[in-house]
C-alpha cells in the first residue's frame, strides 16, 4: 500500500469514527429531552390536555326523599358535579342538600355532615358526623325513612350491594333504636313502592 492510500486510509476511518460520535452524541441528547427553555413533546402534549382536565364533570344520578306521609321513598333526579368529589361523595352531598319538592321531606338531622365515602367489593361504607345521631329526633319511621335515604341512594349505583353506615368513622349498632345498624345494610325495595 502506498503512503498516499494510508493518508486516505486514515482519514476516512477518523471521519467515519467523528461521524459515529456525532451521531452517537444526538441521541444521547434525544433521548434525554430537548435543550434547556423548550417543550419536551410529552410536556406540550400535557399543556394541550389541560384545558379539557379542567372541565367540570357531571353526572345524572338518583338520591332518595321520603314521602310527607312516611310510606316510602321518592327517587329525585339530579345533575352532581364530580369534578373534586367522586359520584358516590357527590350523591350523598346531594342528598345531604335536602329537597324542596313537593310531597317529600327532608329527614337529616340539622348540621350532619357527610366525612366520607368508600366502595369496596360492593359495599360502600358512609361515615357522618356525630349529629346525624344525637340531633336526630324521628321515631322508627324516621329512622327508616333517613337509612332508606342514604342505602338506596348509594345501592342505585349498580356496582355497590350494600351500604356500613358510621359515625365519626367508628360502626354503631342503630340510629336511635329502631334499626339495627351493625351489619351493612342490602337495598331497601319495599321502600320504593
């Protein structure tokens, strides 16, 4: 091999081994992100969906208020929002609202409040504050009708069976006497009629 054909030799292999460093070097940058102060593609993708995350969702669900007369139950159509609650949470502050419709009354004790929601496999556990108990001033139809209220407003949901009901997220036996409580409690159909 002549010198001349060594020069070329050698300098086509050094430019070949710069080329495949180059190279080499790019996608290492790519595949750590773009420069400093730019949009990764995932980033602006997610500035994209932030908008729609935003909206407000809604959903139809059905909350229970008894009749005026205490011989059932009437279901109440409403629009929840479920954008900081999830449906179960949102349809119990629903029903918690009370109703103005008429023929039906509202039976919550005066400030109870709803702690929380759970559901899991099937039975969702509902937790209210203390005055749902001690400002609670119904006999045993009341208490039916207001447990009927929350159990068949959370079983209309077809993936929840059954409803634990608590207080101050400890289990009680009953309400006020008249229902026992300890067991959570199936749909109440004989209240629908």
């Amino acid at each position: 091999m002549s010198m001349r054909t060594k020069v070329i030799t050698y300098t086509l292999a050094s430019l070949v081994c710069a080329a495949a460093l180059l190279l080499t070097a790019g996608c290492g940058d790519e595949q750590k992100g773009t420069q400093p102060g730019t949009a990764t593609q995932a980033e602006q993708m997610k500035d994209k969906e932030s908008p729609a995350a935003t909206v407000p969702k809604e959903c139809q669900v059905n909350v229970y208020y008894p009749r005026n007369d205490g011989t059932g139950l009437v279901a109440v159509s409403r629009t929840v929002h479920t954008d900081k609650d999830d449906k179960y949470t949102a349809a119990m502050k629903s029903l918690l609202t009370g109703t103005k419709e008429k023929g039906q009354t509202n039976v919550f004790p005066k400030k109870a409040k709803l702690l929380g929601v759970t559901v899991k496999d099937g039975v969702a556990t509902v937790d209210f504050s203390k005055e749902l108990q001690s400002n609670f001033s119904g006999g045993s139809t009341g208490e039916e009708m207001l447990i009927g209220s929350i159990v068949n407003t959370l079983t209309d949901f077809p993936e929840i069976q059954k409803v634990r009901i608590l207080i101050d997220g400890a289990s009680v036996e009953t309400l006020s006497g008249h229902m026992d409580l300890s067991d959570p409690l199936p749909r109440m159909t004989e209240l629908l009629n």
